[in-house]
C-alpha cells in the first residue's frame, strides 16, 4: 500500500512562522496549515495553493502568537548595531554618500513630479460616480471625396431620441456652450462683467452628471427656464459670499433676462473634460426635432449592467432612420466619458485634449530619470565595495555570518534610500511649485488625494533601493576572510570594473537619448512658430465683445483715427480659433471652414488676394446667398478656373440635398487657421451687413501699451460702459501648440536633471579611478610623462564609454522622434547637426567632469603617492 502523495509547503513561510511565533504554538499552527494546503493542492494550481497558505499564515501573525521581544534580545542587538555601522559608515563617506543621496534624490523627484502629473491626466471624469456608465456620441462626416472628419457636435434632436429609442440608456442630456461668445451678467449695476463660460443644457444635467453641490438642490435645480446654477468662485465674484442660493443675476441682452440661482457648486475639478461658472437650460424648444443643426454635444448614460458593444451595432441605423436624405454619409459612434481626454481629438472639442502619446513618452521619461538614478547608486555603491574588502575580511574572520554581513548592507542601503526619498519629496513639492504655469493646474504631494500614491510610490522607491544595494551585499559578503584580508579579489575586480563600464554607458544613453529628443522638439516648436502664417497674426487685437456696441462702423472709424491703428475689420469667428464649417461643392461635396467678415476684414488681417477681388460695399450682390472669396485650397477642390470667377456655379450647402449656385469672386493665399498637425484645408469668407463678435485691429508693433491705452480710451467714448475685452490673435496660434510646449518644457527640466545625475556619477567614478591609478600616476610622472599625457590616460577610457552610449541612443532616437514628428503636417527634418549637437554636449560635458579632476592628479606631487603606497 503506497503512502498519500504529500506537497511542500512554502519555505519563506515556513521560516518565517518559526522565527516570530511562540514554540509552544508553532507545531499545532504549522499542523493545522500543512494538512489545508496539503488538501487545497490537490484541487487547486499550486499558485493559487501558495497564495492561500500565505493569507492563511499571515491570519497567525498576531499578538497571542507571537514571540516578545525583549529589549536584549539578538534581533534587536543586531540591528541597532547595524543602523549604528550605517550611520558611522554615512558619516565617514560623507562626500560618496552625499553624492548617493543627491542623484537618488533628484530621481524621486522627478519621477513623483512625472508619476503624479500622470495620475492627474489619466483621472480625468473619473470623479463621476458612474463614469463607467457614461459615454458620448459623436459623428464622423464623410464628404464627396470620402475623406472622414471627426466632429464632437451633434444635432439637438439626438439626446431625447436615444432616451425613447434605447431601454439601455437611463438618462441622456445635451450641452450648449457660448461658441466663443460672451454675456453681459451683472448682479446689480456695479457689478457686471463678460463670462464666456456658460453652459446651456437640460434638466437631466445633473442625472448624468456628479458635480458637488455645495448650497441648494440638485434634483429641480434647471426644471425652470429662470434657473441657473453657477460655482463658488462665482458666487464670492458677484455677491462676495457662497450661500447665494434663491438670489438672482441678470443676462444684459434683448431681453434682459433674470435668472434666479438655484443652486451653487463647487468649482469644476481641473480633471473635467469640459468646465463652466453658470449652467442654464435650454430653452428653444423647436430645435428638439431638429436633425440637421450639429452645434450640440450629446451624453448619455447606461442603466446598471447594459454593454455600450450591444448598443454601438444599433445607432448607425437608428441614426440614418432620423436624418434628413442627403448626399453625403456619416457615421455615428459613441466615446467612453474617461477615454475623451486622451483619446479623443474631435473638431470642437468642448476643451484642448490632451495625447495618450504624451502619457507614454512622460511615463518613459520618468521612468528613465529614475532608472539613471538607481544606475548610478549601484554604479557608486559597487565602486565604493573595493574599499571595504578589508572590512568584511575582519568582519568574518571575528565570527560574521554572511547572512549578518548582508543584513547590514541592506540596512546601509535602506538608511541612503531613505534620506534620498526626504530629498526627493521636498525637490519634486519645490517642482510642482515652479512648474504649475506648464502643468496647467496646481499640483500638490500634499493634496489628500496624493497620499496613498505617495505611500505607493515610497514603497517602491524604497524596494527599488534595496534591489540596488543587494548586489554589492551579496558581492561583498561572499568572499574568503583570508583573501579579503590580504586584498586579493583580481577577478572580482575586474567584473566589479565591467560592470561599472556597462552602467556608465547605460546611463549616458539614457541622457544622449533625452538630449537628442529635446532638441528635436524644440527644432519643430520652433520650425512651427516661424513659419509664415499666410497674414499678419503678429499686429492683430482682437476685441472679442464687439457685438455690445451699438454701431460697430462708427466703432471703426473711430480707431482707425489713432497713428498707430492702420485697419480695423469686423468677423463673426477667429482665424486660428473659433470658425465655421459647410458643405460646399458639386457635384462631389467637401468641409469647407469659414467666417462671415466684412470688406475691411482682408485688408486687415493682410490676407494676400492672388486673384479676383475683395468684398465691396458698392456691390449689394455680395451679401447674397454664396458669394464667397476662398483660398487657394478651396479653389483647387472646387476644379474651377481663373475664368470661373464672378460667375455663377452650381454648389450644394450641408445638409441640402438641391443643388444651389454660388459665386467666387476672389482667391486669397493659402493661410494657416489650425494646428500644425494637418495641412492648410479650404476656407472661405462670406460678407454679411450685420453686427458681428469679433473686431480685428491691426496696430503697430512700436509702442504697444500707448496704442492700449487710446483704444481703450476710444471704446470707453462708443461703448456705453461696457468693459473693454480683447486679445492679440498670435497668442491663439501659441495656444495650439499647448500640449507640445508642454512636452518640450517638461523634457527639458528633466533631460537637465537626468544628465546632472550622469554627471555627478562620472565624477565620482572618475575620482574613485583616480584613486585606484594614483600609484600608476605617480610612476608615469616619475618616468617624465607629461601633464596632458597622464591626463589623457584616464580621460580617453571615459570619452569612449560616452562615445558608445551616444552610438546606441542616436538611431533609437532617430526613430523614435520621426514616428512623432510624422504627426505634423509641417514638420522641420533630423538633420546630422542635431545629433553632433547632442553628442557633443554629452563629450563636453564627460570631458569636463572628467578632465578637471584628471589634470589635477597629474599635476600632484608624485612623491606622495608613492609614499601612501
């Protein structure tokens, strides 16, 4: 009869049991767990048995079975003894352990600057309480030509179909923001400004939506078209209190309107994809059926356990079965709420998104920044190990156990990592400090919802530590006493040396690689911000509440008055911001963009007219129907030809199926209006005798703040006390390249902060050598070697490691920087200056820290090397 198979039990946990609990325990506890994962294994993998046992194990650790520790107890002896050695060993090395301290604690910093920054962008709508269950719609439109272009917008009638058509959804809600427009709100006469972050929407909002509510209740809160809920920030800017609940603001329009607030909020978390200071609803009940107006966003949010996958196959034809036939096709999706930030970069974005590219190359970077500090501890602390031979010798020889020895490496280690993550934590709060302008928000270790991620983080800088310092215990502690003693460890030497070698290399790539890559950047940024816009972007004012005068042509004449005004025209959009699109073309129809304008508008923007005319007022026809001055990319879709022009062609607008006729009566040179990421597309003016948002003012760029000043003066004369709101227009065209200045500010501090790491490591590695060679130094110069030639003994080994380094990082950066700049259309090319740029830094920079410390060996008297030795 053969006997039960039987399994082993994890030894860890085993020894471990043995070393805290009671005897007296110990055998019926070890019984009672050996006869559960014996039956557990027999069922179950042997992972899922070991995980078991361990939960099972650690339910023992607690008072009643455990041992007490007296205060004289080996345990704790030995570790007092141990922290005491460190603290002596840290105070002996002050300068080595210094330089440990500082790399270490500047990699912490950064990588908690890039880990929180990253836990910030990633969280974005997640404060909803059922963000899971939340998700927008959104339509691709497909022109003539079959080109897809993605849009956030949607026709208002969508949101309370998908409620009627689909059991799934709970609640939908629409939003309608300003579209670049400002309101006159005012509490009382003295208190009045222009907001332009006003959101319209249902009742339904707040279904939907989790927004803390600080005064007032949010379930009737917009059941009432005279409702309005706004934010504390505005509650204290209006009324100078927060509990405002049941007081009222005016709109100063037509109508005047007086809104009462029904509720206050907190303000908007910075993580939200969307923000506002006032909700109201809407009110235009006959846009409810409309299908054919896209200028609204539409979110809809799923009962409990319904699948977006069972409902995605469904709204294409639902969608086609309420549109109006047209000849053209789109296509209807829907968008994870928490995915919109980083994954979605739609036209009319409620908000610049940010790029999940970004979030893997900050990722990447921080995770190298840490890497080349850990890199550069062992480096250091393996370099420092050949001195303390002799120690661990007379350790072992009195009775020291390598377990021991170990043991008070680790502790070494731990005290270094320790007093480098203190560093790091008031370095990466001294970061968040200076780099909130390029984070866009404030940042904080000392946030409440920071604290656990700290917690995490100093664990794993704490365990990442420890891997780093188990290498040199292990290497140190595992030698003979005799040989340690007498100082023969050749070959452990020289594995010592090579790794060493491998690390410093390491380490320089890391930084050649961050080096090459911020340059590129800032190559592009800047190849970007010089090319030719098309027009003077640089000499516009921008007025954006033009609409609230009265006579916006006396508005004119009136600053065209003053020396350093040269034009003055009048739009309802912004080139480089707030524009329109349309449908336009036959019989194949294209998006076009545009903007309504009148006939000053070209000159002064200084568009360039290449061909046909300029709008006039002497000509009544050009207001009329589709009377259009196009760009050159517009002309070249259209097909039409110079002869063409003046006359009229048949065209098809969006969203109408007959055809109309419309008539080109010039062309302007092609102009930028968006981001550099795409290429110039067809825009369009169209000439309309009506006031209008915007006024555009070209002014000289001399003396900027006395031409300020008289257009201030000339408004306060014409505006009837309204506040005074503008902006230059080449800081909208700095706003699109938001995200990638974002990226080259960030890349720098951090290649900076990489390569003082690498520095600081060669230089103590290069003093260590030094050390090591000072004997061979000092014969050399015995036998009359020159200064420059014992120099350069030592410099050349270091100036070829930076030379290797540079060789791996130079072509991973080459691909991995044409991969992102193949995402703009506009794109400036890697040229061999760059990389001789980048690896010339790093050389100079080796050959400094290097150099300075190898010329001052040479020139030292030879005499007392000798005598040291």
């Amino acid at each position: 009869m053969s006997l039960p198979k039987t399994y082993s039990t994890p030894r860890w946990v085993d020894r471990l049991l043995n070393a805290v609990c009671k005897d007296e325990l110990l055998e019926e506890i070890e019984g009672d767990l050996f006869e559960q994962y014996q039956i557990e294994r027999k069922s179950r993998p042997k992972w899922r048995a070991d995980l078991s046992y361990v939960i099972h194990a650690m339910h023992f650790l607690r008072p009643f079975a455990l041992k007490k520790i007296s205060q004289n107890s080996n345990f704790i002896t030995m570790y007092r003894s141990h922290i005491k050695f460190a603290w002596r060993n840290v105070l002996k090395h002050k300068g080595s352990t210094g330089i440990n301290v500082a790399s270490l604690g500047v990699g912490i910093a950064c990588f908690i600057f890039i880990f929180i920054y990253l836990k910030g962008e990633l969280s974005y709508d997640k404060f909803h309480q059922d963000s899971d269950r939340i998700h927008r719609v959104a339509i691709d439109f497909v022109d003539g030509t079959g080109r897809r272009l993605p849009d956030a917008t949607t026709p208002p009638a969508l949101a309370p179909a998908l409620k009627n058509e689909f059991p799934e959804v709970e609640s939908s809600v629409r939003l309608f923001p300003s579209w670049g427009g400002k309101f006159l709100i005012g509490a009382n006469e003295e208190s009045k400004f222009y907001e332009e972050a006003f959101l319209r929407t249902d009742s339904t909002f707040f279904d939907v939506f989790d927004f803390k509510v600080l005064y007032g209740q949010t379930d009737h809160a917009l059941d009432d078209p005279s409702q309005i809920v706004i934010t504390k920030r505005m509650a204290q800017k209006y009324f100078g209190r927060e509990d405002v609940v049941g007081e009222s603001l005016t709109i100063y329009d037509t109508e005047n309107r007086v809104l009462n607030i029904s509720a206050v909020l907190e303000d908007i978390p910075v993580n939200s994809h969307f923000k506002f200071d006032f909700l109201g609803r809407i009110t235009s009940e006959n846009v409810d059926g409309n299908w054919g107006w896209y200028n609204y966003y539409t979110y809809m949010k799923l009962v409990p356990g319904a699948k977006i996958e069972n409902i995605e196959p469904r709204l294409q034809p639902f969608y086609e079965s309420n549109i109006p036939e047209t000849e053209y096709y789109n296509i209807i999706y829907s968008q994870a709420l928490t995915d919109i930030h980083l994954k979605s970069n739609l036209k009319w974005e409620l908000e610049a998104n940010g790029d999940m590219n970004n979030i893997y190359i900050f990722a990447a970077l921080g995770i190298f920044v840490l890497l080349i500090s850990c890199l550069n501890y062992l480096n250091l602390t393996v370099a420092g190990s050949l001195r303390r031979f002799k120690e661990v010798g007379v350790r072992k020889v009195f009775g020291a156990h390598r377990q021991a020895l170990v043991g008070q490496f680790i502790v070494e280690t731990l005290l270094v990592t320790l007093m480098a993550l203190v560093l790091g934590s008031f370095l990466s709060e001294f970061l968040f400090i200076n780099l909130s302008d390029i984070l866009g928000r404030e940042v904080s270790l000392l946030q409440p919802e920071n604290t656990l991620v700290f917690l995490i983080i100093s664990g794993l800088i704490i365990a990442i530590g420890l891997v780093a310092g188990l290498y040199p215990a292990l290497h140190l502690s595992s030698f003979k006493a005799a040989n340690a003693v007498k100082g023969i460890f050749k070959n452990s030497g020289k594995s010592v040396l090579g790794l060493r070698k491998v690390l410093l290399v390491v380490q320089f790539a890391i930084s050649a690689f961050m080096i090459f890559g911020t340059i590129a950047v800032y190559q592009q940024l800047q190849h970007v911000k010089n090319k030719d816009k098309g027009f003077g972007a640089e000499q516009i004012l921008v007025i954006e509440n033009a609409e609230s005068v009265a006579n916006q042509e006396v508005l004119k004449n009136e600053l065209t008055k003053i020396p350093a005004v040269a034009q003055a025209g009048i739009s309802n959009g912004i080139v480089g911001g707030l524009n329109w699109t349309t449908g336009i073309g036959y019989p194949d129809q294209f998006t076009m963009n545009y903007v309504v304008i009148d006939p000053d508008y070209v000159e002064a923007m200084g568009f360039e007219l290449v061909a046909g005319r300029n709008f006039s007022k002497d000509r009544p026809t050009d207001t009329q129907g589709l009377t259009m001055l196009i760009n050159e990319t517009a002309f070249n879709e259209l097909g039409i030809s110079l002869d063409d022009l003046e006359k009229e062609i048949p065209m098809a607008r969006q969203n109408d199926s007959t055809t109309r006729n419309g008539k080109v009566i010039g062309v302007v040179k092609d102009f930028h209006f968006a981001d550099y990421k795409s290429s110039i597309k067809p825009f369009a003016f169209f000439y309309r005798e009506e006031p209008m948002d915007f006024l555009n003012v070209k002014i000289s760029t001399e003396n900027v703040s006395e031409t300020l000043r008289a257009i201030e003066s000339t408004w306060s004369e014409v505006s009837n006390g309204a506040p005074l709101e503008y902006f230059f227009l080449d800081q909208t065209f700095t706003d699109l390249l938001a995200e990638e200045s974002r990226l080259s500010n960030i890349l720098l501090y951090l290649t900076v902060l990489a390569l003082f790491i690498a520095v600081i490591g060669m230089f103590s590695i290069a003093n260590m050598t030094i050390k090591d060679k000072r004997k061979e130094i000092a014969i050399r110069k015995v036998l009359g070697g020159s200064v420059s030639g014992v120099s350069n003994l030592i410099v050349k080994k270091f100036i070829f490691l930076v030379l290797i380094a540079n060789a791996i990082a130079a072509p991973v950066a080459y691909v991995i920087m044409q991969n992102w700049l193949d995402g703009f259309a506009y794109r400036t090319s890697l040229s061999i200056l760059l990389f001789i740029a980048a690896a010339g830094s790093t050389l100079l920079v080796a050959w400094i820290t290097v150099g300075a410390q190898s010329v001052r060996a040479a020139v030292s008297n030879p005499v007392k090397s000798l005598r040291a030795e």
